[in-house]
C-alpha cells in the first residue's frame, strides 16, 4: 500500500474567511450538504461567538444580505441537526467543531478505501 501526501497552503485575508473554507470542507466530507448562507452562518458564529444576541443577528444581516426570516430558518434547522446548540438561551457552534480561526489551520485528512 502506498500513501500519497499532497500539501496545499491557502492565505485567507480574514478569520472568517477561514471559517468559511473549514465549513465547506466539513460539509463535503461528510456529505452534510449545507447551503452557502449556512456555511456564511457556522463561520460568522464560530468567530463571533454567538448568534442569538440582536447586534449579532444585526450584523450577520449586514454582512451577508440576509433576513431575520432566512435566519430564523437556518438557525433552526442548523440547531436541529446540532450544529449550532443552546446554552443558556444563547446559541453557539457546537463545541465539537468549534475552532480558533484566528490561528493558522493545519487540517489532516485521511482518505481510505477499502
């Protein structure tokens, strides 16, 4: 069996921005199928900290063109699956996949078949 290392180094200009790349590798990887606006979401939370608060909601409206309608909905469906989660009526990212986006990310990923 032989293995195959392939690095791949990619600046982002801003934490967020490595939040977004991180979201959308783990929805690939496991077929999670998240939207853009929810990835923009998971990310904005991660590095934010929380979503419930209204400058928060505010600023992710700014941001991202969003409503608190299409927010109200992703949130809910994102705690659902439990990738966001509710401590004491704030929600956040759930702690499994909750990283410090700003430092640099070294992702390992092993793929095997087999």
């Amino acid at each position: 069996m032989s293995i195959v290392v392939q690095r791949i180094k990619k600046n982002y200009p801003a934490p967020i921005d490595v939040g977004i790349k991180y979201f959308s590798i783990l929805s690939v990887l496991n077929n999670l199928k998240l939207t853009k606006k929810e990835i923009q979401l998971m990310a904005f939370t991660a590095t934010r900290g929380i979503i419930s608060s209204y400058g928060s909601k505010e600023s992710f409206y700014r941001l991202y063109g969003s409503t608190p309608a299409s927010l109200g909905n992703m949130v809910g469906a994102l705690l659902k699956r439990k990738l966001l989660i509710k401590v004491d009526k704030r929600i956040t990212i759930n702690p499994i996949l909750s990283i410090n986006f700003d430092n640099t990310l070294v992702l390992q990923i092993t793929l095997s078949n087999g």
